[in-house]
C-alpha cells in the first residue's frame, strides 16, 4: 500500500486526530481542553504548509543554480 498521493502524510493524519479529539472533547463539555486541540490541529498543519513551502523554494534555488552552471560552462567551452 503507498501513500504517494498525500506527501507527509503523518502530519495530516495527526491533525485529524487532534480534530477528531476536538469533537470528543466538545461533546463531553470541556470546552477549553477543545480548543487546545484545536489549535495543536491547526498549528502543526501550519508548520506543515511552511515546511513544505521552504521545500520548494530550496529546490527552486538548486534548479536555478545548475542552470546557472551548465550556463557558464557552456560559455566557456564555447570561448576557446
């Protein structure tokens, strides 16, 4: 079984969780337990968002640094 369809998928799966824990905890009536799960569900999807935003912008750089590269040595085998 692959999980190829949802890349990190362990940190959604926990933000699920801690929702479902929300909806357990409304429904027993602690109120303020609730909304630190919430939260806690909200926050780890947040840091998820950027990890996976600096991801990208870290591959962007790379790719434009071998392109750089492959530019200039193409410029200089064409130099001599």
């Amino acid at each position: 079984m692959s999980f190829d369809f949802l890349p990190r998928w362990k940190t959604y799966v926990a933000a699920i969780g801690l929702v479902g824990l929300t909806v357990y905890q409304l429904s027993v009536g602690d109120v303020s337990a609730a909304l630190q799960s919430l939260m806690a569900a909200l926050a780890a999807l947040g840091v998820r968002h950027a990890i996976q935003r600096s991801e990208e912008a870290a591959t962007f750089r790379h790719n434009e640094y071998v392109k750089l590269q492959l530019q200039l040595r193409k410029d200089l085998t064409n130099e001599v």
